[in-house]
C-alpha cells in the first residue's frame, strides 16, 4: 500500500481512537458504530476493518489511547503518593468518557500501556513496598473496580443535571416514610457527582493497604496493620 | 380494560423486568430491545410501551425489581454489620446482571425499593451512629460505587474465561519489561474474578467510615469483625 495514502494518513491508531471517543462523548455508547466512525474518519468500512477487526478491538484501541496519557512516576516516589497519583490520573481519564467504560462492560482490559503505566509498575511498587503477590493485586484490584465505578456510574459530565434528577425525585418523597433522604437534600444532592466521593475512598483504600503503616498509630487511620505472613 | 386479558396479565412490572433481565443475561447489553422484550412476553409492542414509556424506564423497573430482594435489616443491628448486610446483598443481585450496569452508564437510579430498602435505611443508621448528614451520604456514595464497580465490571457469570484472557495476555509479555505481572501470574490470575476483591474493600471503607470507631486501636482492627486478608 502507498505510505502516503490520504485514507491511512486519516485512519492512524491515534486518530481511530480520539474520533471513536468524540462520537461515544456526544452521542452515548449506541452511537459508537463501525458504519458511524468509518464515515467519520472519511475512510471506508472496509479499510477501518482492517485495523480494528470487531468492537473489542476497537475499545481495546480506545482505552489505550487514553492511557498512554497516565503520568510516568519518578523512582523514589513512596508508595502512597506514587499510588494515589497513578489511580487518579486513571480516573481523571476516564471520567470524561463513561460511555467508554459502558461499552467496556465485564471485559478485560489488557493493552498495552495500561499494563506499562499502571499495573506493571503499581504491583512492582507494592512488592517493592513488602508486600505478596496476593496483597498487591488484591489491592490493586480494589482501587482498579473502585476507579471505575467512580468514573462510570456518574454523570461528571453534566452534574446539574444528575443533581437536579435526584432532587427532584427525593422532593418528591413523603417525609414521613423518607426522613432521611427529603430532611437532607442540601447535603445529599451535591454529592451525587462530588469528586472527592471517589478521591477519599482511594485514600482510604490506600491507607487500609499500605504496608508502611504498620504501627497501631498509623494502623488507626484505616490499614489492616502488618502481616504474619510477610517476609521481608 | 378486561381483567383477565392473558395480555395484562403477562405484562405484569415484575414480569416484564424479570424477562428484560433474561435477555440480558443471555445476549448482553444489546439484547434488550423493546421488540425483543414485546416478543418474548407474547404481548405487543404498544402494549409494552404503555407500561414503559423508554429504556430509561424499562432500566428503573429492572433494577427496582432487584431492589425489591434487599434484605430488611433488624433495628438494633449495629452500624458496620447493617452496612455491609446491606451492600453485599445488592453486590450480589447487580453481580448477577452485569449487563444491566452497563445500560444503566450514568443514570442516577432513584426506584421506591432501592431508596426505601437501601438508600434511606443506610442514610437513617449513619446519622443515628453520630454522622453528619455529608458524612452519611459521603460513605454511602463511596461504597456504592465500589458496589457498582465490582458487579459491573467483572465477569463473575464467566469467571474461567476471564482468568483465561488474563493469563494468555500476561504470559505473552516480555519477562523483563514486565517483571511483576509476569513473574506473579499464580497470584494475579485469579484475583481478577476474586470477590474478596470487593468485599475487603467494603469492610476497609466500612471501617474507615465507622463513627464508632473513634479511638486508634478500635479503627485499626473495627467493628467490621476479623482482618479482611485471607489465606488464598
């Protein structure tokens, strides 16, 4: 094929990947169609085919366009921070794109600058830290799922709408059954799409893993304290 | 309308969420249409958005029928044990539905079961514990999206063909790039389906919720009962 094609300068990996997120951004995950992103990238179905055979691949292209953008830790970054760092520039990422992590559904995600950026480097940190195999990817794990509930169950996107949704549905509650939910809506309705919902149970994850906090003081603050088991 | 039509008495709510969630179940995400769902209740299409105007209200009947399972909890059960009694119990139900969460994406799920049997109960314990109404819906937030995160995003229908894609794409990297995901492979392949994963994390954020929990040694061990780490 001709380097210098117009249709394959058009339909790079990188570009594939930014136009199939536009059209999942503006229109919903049912928006993200092969025919739709083809006519889109102004080349032919195809054509587009031939890079991404089905819409695994595709979505496997889109997420690791997304994480060739998590941020490279210095070395002698210590656990905690380097953690915190990592998970939160994950949900940043993601929180953009929710209709990405709908389509994502129970499928793993295995590319690879996901596994270069975040979970290579997050469990070689962990074992490095003292902790197993087992405790790594346990933790790991945990942070990872609560990620991406965080980033695909809300409407960042558009929060005064997700807001108003919810305040107008708990005005609506006779008080007497739901004291809780209508007596407090000035607290609970900003929280519905509050950041910090998800950056203080990531901290509190990591304070529950870190194998540092070993001391009853430091245990306090949520680690499960040390392990028997470890060696070190 | 007749009261005994054979139509009507198909398209019960709960029958209609219970067939909604089959196809779900069966075909992902994509399966639930309303023509399928009309064809497999023997009733007709009109008949069928009388009862749910779109899919938005089609999703809210099948989550709410769910929601209807959660257990009711004894009132002088203490703040840790009611919390996460109610937490697993709708991690299990979603867990079994995974597909449901991805069509769910955004959308904020306000149903009468789910505030009456999880939202306001949880809200009303909190704030009898000593939590300030932000304190109360922060947590709740928190565990959640942890909760939607761990049902959502994994395969537990299919927990061997997850492990599977893992191992294969793990073991086909390159030792010394990846040091930690392929020299630990025992460990990390089958906590990708682990649901220790999710509820260790429940009982981290449970604990570091727990506004009894006030002195560092009670915070440290909880009232959430045993260290959440087991032997694997």
């Amino acid at each position: 094929m001709p380097r210098h094609s117009p249709s394959l300068d058009r339909a790079t990996q990188d570009r594939i990947a930014e136009t199939a997120l536009h059209l999942v951004d503006e229109g919903g995950p049912e928006a993200l169609t092969f025919r739709a992103l083809a006519t889109r990238l102004e080349i032919s179905l195809a054509s587009l085919q031939r890079r991404c055979t089905d819409l695994a691949g595709l979505l496997d292209l889109c997420i690791d366009h997304l994480a060739a953008r998590l941020p490279e830790i210095e070395p002698d970054t210590d656990w905690a921070t380097a953690t915190e760092t990592r998970f939160t520039a994950l949900y940043r990422l993601l929180a953009a794109h929710p209709g990405l992590l709908a389509l994502r559904g129970t499928r793993p995600w295995l590319g690879p600058h996901l596994l270069a950026r975040l979970v290579e480097p997050q469990l070689a940190d962990s074992l490095a830290a003292g902790m197993t195999p087992e405790e790594a990817i346990t933790a790991y794990r945990r942070m990872y799922l609560l990620t991406l509930g965080g980033a695909g169950f809300v409407d960042h996107r558009d929060p005064k709408s997700a807001q108003s949704a919810t305040r107008t549905a708990l005005a609506a509650l006779d008080p007497e059954e739901f004291p809780a939910l209508t007596g407090n809506l000035a607290a609970i309705v900003p929280a519905v799409t509050d950041h910090e919902v998800y950056y203080g149970a990531l901290r509190q994850l990591i304070r529950a893993a870190d194998p540092r906090a070993t001391d009853p003081t430091a245990a306090a603050t949520g680690s499960a304290g040390p392990d028997p088991r470890r060696e070190s």
